[in-house]
C-alpha cells in the first residue's frame, strides 16, 4: 500500500511541476506568428504580382518592340 501511495505523491509532484513550469514555446504564439507570416507574404506577393502586370510588362513590352523596330 505504502508504494502505491508514494507512486501516486510523485506522480502528482511531477503534476505539479509540469503545470508551473514557463518553458517552451505556446501552440497560440507559434501560431500567431505563422498567420502572420502568410498574411504579409501573400500582401507581398499580391502588391509584386499587380506592380508587374500594370507598371512593368507593358513598358518591357513596348520596349522590347520600338527595339526591334529600330531603323536608325
């Protein structure tokens, strides 16, 4: 009887030292900080994605035209 109760008190000790122990890392922070992450990413990519296809590709385009149209 006596082993099972000190099995028990450890066991409720190590409990205990489980839920006030600080270390390591939260699932909630990690997953903030991913959202975060695809979020701006995506902004990126939408802001690179319609800077190239309203500002860039047109005047390449033209460019690259009036060069081989050259007859200097």
């Amino acid at each position: 009887m006596r082993k099972i109760i000190t099995k028990a008190t450890l066991k409720a000790l190590r409990a205990k030292e489980l839920l006030k122990s600080k270390k390591g890392e939260n699932f909630v922070d990690s997953g903030i900080k991913i959202l975060i992450a695809v979020v701006i990413g995506a902004l990126l990519l939408g802001g690179l994605y319609s800077l190239f296809g309203d500002t860039i590709l047109p005047t390449l385009t033209q460019k690259v035209t009036d060069m081989f149209n050259f007859s200097g």
